[in-house]
C-alpha cells in the first residue's frame, strides 16, 4: 500500500511539474520570437527584454522554481523508470508496445537528449549572461542577441538544436495528455479534446522553437 501511494504521489508530482514546465515553454517561446524581428530592432528589443527579466525579483523566483521543476521533474522520471521496471518488466518482453507509441515507451531516452541539451544551453547562454563577461549595447545592457546570432550562425548547433526541439516535442506529445490524465482530468466526454489540444500545443511548440534557429542562420551573411 505505502508503495502505491508513494508511486501516485510520484507521478502527480512529476504531472504538475511538466506542466509547468510545459507552461513555461509558451512564455520563453514569446521572448524568444523577438530574435526574428529586424536586425538592430531585434537587437535592442531582445537585450532590453533580458536585462528586465534578469534585474526583476518576481522573475528570480520564478527562475528558482523553474529549476526545481527541472530537478525534481527528472529525478521523478528516474525514480519511476526503475521501480517500473522492476514491478512490469521490459516493454519487450510483453504485447503492450503493440498498443503504445514509440516516444510514450521512450520518454526517458527523450527526456535524456532534452536534459543533455539544457546543459550544453544553460552553460552557452544562461552561464554566459550571468557570470560571462558580454559587450555591452548602445544601451549599456549585456549584448545577449549577439551571443545567440552567433550560436546560431554555426550548422551544428543549429543541427543540435532541432534534434533536441524535436525530442522534446515528441516528449510533450506524450507528456502533456498523459499529466492531465494523472492527475484526473480524464473522461471521455472531454478526452478527445485534451488530446487533441496536447498534439497541437506540441507541434506548435516544436514548429516556434525550431524555425528561430534555422531564419538566424539563413539570415547570416555568406
């Protein structure tokens, strides 16, 4: 008993951390829309925008919050793998893989390519704005768009980076129908919807993430 109860409040916790997490995608998205705005308009919008995030304290928390979510969302997905396995066995060794699809049975593997990207971006951009020492705009704030033009002006990164947009959409495709469902909010009068919503919250994600990259690098002089 203490286990199934452990085992519900595990995945309730990871649900409502995804979908934070989810939530948290839409606004970073809209931030990040801005890098496809004119060049020197973008520019100046774009450090503006990261200068009031970084000097807001509301935000600070937010930030905070943002990356316990991280931690405690992965160290969930770990715990939850292991005793799921040793409870019901390798998917392959029964006929359920027959009735699910290929990225609800490898949430952990995208949830790996997903965290190994958040490191390599953490430590280019965020590690970077925070304790690097940046050129400053007209403006006088740290010049950021110009770190991400450049990233972006490089193929492999770009290459990375739709790989990783790629996994975490698919990850959402699964995740995020699955947390509503977790947490209850599944019936069939409405689950239709919920599942519907789920895929074109994915796809919209993966497609806004995506296309910043590749319009900065097509955009780079030749």
């Amino acid at each position: 008993m203490w286990f199934v109860k452990n085992m519900i409040t595990r995945k309730n916790l990871m649900a409502l951390t995804g979908l934070f997490l989810a939530f948290f995608l839409i606004i970073h998205l809209l931030g990040n829309l801005q890098l496809l705005l004119p060049d020197e308009v973008a520019r100046e919008q774009y450090n503006w925008y990261s200068h009031l995030l970084a000097g807001n304290i509301i935000i600070e928390i937010i930030a905070i919050v943002l990356y316990a979510c991280i931690l405690l969302h992965l160290a969930d997905a770990i715990y939850l793998t292991i005793r799921g396995r040793k409870v019901s066995g390798n998917y392959r060794l029964d006929k359920r893989a027959r009735a699910s699809t290929w990225y609800s049975r490898n949430m952990m593997f995208l949830g790996a390519v997903i965290f190994a990207f958040l490191v390599i971006h953490f430590k280019d951009f965020w590690y970077q704005y925070k304790f690097g020492t940046l050129p400053l705009d007209e403006k006088g704030h740290k010049d950021l768009y110009t770190l991400v033009v450049t990233a972006f002006g490089q193929l492999w990164y770009v290459i990375v980076y739709i790989i990783a947009i790629i996994a975490l959409g698919y990850h959402m495709l699964h995740g995020v129908f699955s947390a509503h469902r977790t947490l209850g909010l599944y019936h069939p009068v409405y689950n239709r919807i919920v599942r519907t919503a789920g895929v074109v919250f994915s796809v919209a994600m993966t497609f806004g993430y995506a296309v910043i990259p590749i319009v900065i690098y097509i955009k780079q002089p030749l």
